[in-house]
DNA sequence: GTTTGCACGTGGTCGA
DNA sequence: TCGACCACGTGCAAAC
C-alpha cells in the first residue's frame, strides 16, 4: 500500500516535471540527480536493513534505534573479547609448556654437552599481539651437584637485569640420570615486549653464559 | 485503491492552494514539524558520530561506509568472540586439576588475604619410604607490582637455608587478577629427610613470613 | 565538467 | 489531534 502511494507520488513529481518542460533546460541533468540521490537512498536503506539483521533480534526497526544498538552491541562484544582475552591469557599464563622436546633431547645424544639452553618462540592464534611476543626458553643442566635452587636463582636474577622481558610463568624439575649425575631442567615462558631492540641469539648465549659460569663455580666450590 | 485516489485529490488540492497563496500557511504546525524533523536529523547524526567512533580509526566519515564497516566489525567481533571462546573452552579442558582449586579459589572470595601458603603432604602409594616424606607447597601472593621473580627467588634462598628439605621440582604463574592487581602462584614440590626432626606448621609459617617480609619490603619500595 | 554526499523542508503514514 | 518516523526532491558543497 505504502508502496503504491510512493510510487504514484513519484509519478505525479514527474509529470510535474513534464509540465515545465520548456522553461527549465537542465532537466537532463536535474533527472539524473534525482534518481541518483533514490538510488543513494535505497543502497543506505539496504545497508540499515542488513546491519539490522546482524542485532540481536528484539531490535527496532527504527533508524536511530538500529545506530543505536549497533553502538551498544559493540562495545558488549569489544568487553566481551576483552574479556576472553584477558581469561585466555591467564589460562595459557598456567598452562605448563610443552616438555616433550626436553625428554627427547635427554633421551638422544647431545649429552656431551653439560648445558644446554633453548629458546623457541611460542606462536599463539589466540592472543596474536604484535607489540609482544612469547618465547620458551629452556636450561638443561648437567651436573654432579648443582642444585637446582641456584640454577633458578641464577637465571632469575640474569632475567631482573633484562628490562624488556618479563616472565609469565617458570617450571622446573630436577631429576637422577645415569650414575649419581642429576639432570636440572627449567623451563620459563617469557614475554618480550618488542618495542626495543631485541637480538634472540645474543639473549640465548648471554643465558648459556650465566648457567656455565654457575656450573664453574660450583665445580670449583665442590 | 480508493485510499490511493483520496489522496491524489487531496495532494493535488493541497498543491493547487499552494501555487495560489504561499505566505498565508506558514502557520505554527509547519514550523513544528521543521524543527521536529530538524531535532530528529541532528539526533541521528549524533548517532551516526558516535558510531564512527567505536568503528576502527581508518573509517571513512562517509554514512554508508559506516554503516558497512560497523557491519564488518560486527562480524569480525562475533568471529573473534566465537574462536576465543573455542580455544578457551579447549584450554580449559586440558588444564590440570590441581590448577583448578587455585582458579577458583581465586574467582571467589578469599582475597583479602594478600598472601596464602598453603603445605600438603604427597601421599604416593607407588614410593611408599618411610624415611623421606613429599610435600607439596603452594604460595600464592597478590600484589600490585612483586615480580614473580623476587618470589621465587626469596622463596628459594630461604629454602637453601632449611638443610633437611630439597626441591624436586618448582612451578610458577603470574596473571593480572581484576584491575592491575596480578596474582603470583608458586608450586613446590619438596621432599624431606624425615631424620631430623620436621614441624610442618612452624615451617609454613617460616614460609608466609618470607613472603610476607617480601611483599612489604617490595610495597615500600614503590 | 561530472559525480558523491549531505542537510534541508515537506508531505505522508502510523499509533497514542 | 499530536508526535514519531520516513521518503522524497532539491540546493549546496567538495572530490574524482
């Protein structure tokens, strides 16, 4: 019904414009403009319908109240990602990192090497942030007596010292191999902010570095 | 059909008067309805400002362009909230069950204490000796800035001081807890000679002292 | 020049 | 009747 009378009064415009036809010149131009503004028109009224569509589906069909909806749920939405994210963090946060590689490396050869540090960055889909990343590092050490205490310490006090990374969660075991020589293994998730510089290698030799320098002393202490 | 000529006649009347007679019926219900309709435009701008608003920054200021991108982000969110709420829901179910009790514990109430130690005696069946016994101690601290670092580290040298217990294996988190408060969680897994002699109450409150001590100490300096 | 976009006033419909 | 809502055509800018 609605439509009939739009259409009509669109016919009845029209005729109008008929009417004048010798005095106005630009109606070419005037004509063109008019369908060009309906078709702008009913494009943005396609675009209300659909972003309609996508509410909650107790929403108004009125304008202001779809803009309006549309602002409210999006902000619910954004809190809610938010929210999840921030939860999802949290449960990574504890999640114990993956310790096969550990077993198989122990298990292999390699062992000649009484330490042996790792650094392998975590690529996490969930929480892809591009200021920070995440990396695991993982100290092995081999020794007669070296507790494990100050090995975590060690590495601890190394980590203070490095201002951009900051440690999200530590674990670590110590256990007997072989003939009285215990294996110390700690493994730390750690977060870098990537704002400075920062040279993976040199931060995994610097590691390497402090761990022997603790089995040194140690060894002589003993 | 009828309506449809009622309302030529009447349209085509009420143009008729107006060619005849323009400034007799600019009466005060016209202008109502100007103004109204004006309110009306300015309330829908406003709208479609603060819309753009919430939209990501490179939006074009063009209304159509917002509403299709306010659609697209709408999708997009719907689409993150949709896997994150997967992948947490995958992480939940793979977390181990000793974290649980810690999570929830956090959730609910039993935070006005700022620090918690909490010491559990292992019971293995498959190493029944009965000359050394396996605790489990958890402390956790909640602090606005104690880095998990110097938990653990003060954690430690004050068990290098205890000579009859030794770590079998240490886990540590940290997450953010509420508005930038973090919570720091710290497992150890310790056996103890039972030779000497060994007071589990006295060596649990040994242990909340050292925190505690730390997190004033660590309060002071900020 | 043309096209795109927008605010304006206006007439019309639907419900209190 | 009054108020809310909408579509229409048009004048007026700015941008391709």
């Amino acid at each position: 019904m609605l439509k009939r009378s739009i259409s009509f009064l669109r016919s009845l415009n029209l005729m109008r414009l008929r009417e004048g036809i010798q005095a106005t010149r630009p109606t070419s131009s005037q004509l063109h403009h008019m369908i060009s503004e309906r078709k702008r028109r009913e494009k943005l009224n396609e675009s209300f319908h659909t972003l309609k569509s996508l509410l909650p589906p107790g929403t108004k069909k009125d304008k202001a109240s779809v803009l309006t909806t549309a602002r409210e749920y999006l902000t619910s939405l954004r809190a809610q990602v938010a929210e999840l994210s921030k939860r999802n963090q949290q449960l990574e946060a504890r999640l114990p990192p993956a310790a096969k590689e550990a077993y198989n490396e122990e298990a292999a050869g390699s062992s000649n090497e009484r330490v042996s540090v790792t650094l392998t960055q975590v690529v996490s889909e969930s929480t892809p942030d591009q200021d920070q990343q995440i990396f695991d590092l993982q100290v092995v050490l081999r020794s007669v007596e070296c507790c494990t205490e100050d090995m975590v310490i060690r590495i601890l006090e190394f980590l203070k010292q490095v201002n951009n990374v900051s440690l999200m969660s530590l674990e670590a075991n110590t256990w007997m191999s072989g003939s009285d020589s215990n294996v110390n293994r700690v493994i730390l998730r750690l977060r870098v902010d990537q704002g400075t510089e920062w040279d993976e290698a040199a931060f995994q030799e610097a590691v390497r570095r402090v761990v022997a320098d603790l089995a040194l002393n140690n060894c002589r202490n003993q």
